[in-house]
C-alpha cells in the first residue's frame, strides 16, 4: 500500500508536533493507536463471517 520511509516518518512526527504540541502528541499517538486496532478488529470480523457464509453456501 503506503511505503514510508525514515525520512517521510520524520517529517510526519515534525508536523504533528507542530500542530499537537508536545504534550498532546502522547494522546494523538495512542488514540490513532486504539483506531488501527479497532479497524483491524473489524477487518477480522468482517473476513470471519464471510468465510462463515462461503462454507454454508
């Protein structure tokens, strides 16, 4: 998909420490965290119950 390398991350933290601050950047990581997992969780469950319907069909 997206292949970032050391330099595009870099400059990605330089930004959102410009907008966030310093001490917002620990919330803004962890909730972007929390949404990746959710999202993923979601992935899982959504390929889970369409093999679940491949198999009864």
């Amino acid at each position: 998909m997206f292949r970032l390398g050391p330099g595009e991350l870099i400059i990605l933290l330089v930004i959102f420490l410009v907008i966030f601050g310093p001490s917002k950047l620990p919330e803004a990581g962890r909730t972007l965290g929390n949404t990746i997992s959710e999202f993923k969780k979601a992935v899982k469950g959504i390929d889970a119950s369409s093999e679940g319907e491949q198999e009864s069909q």
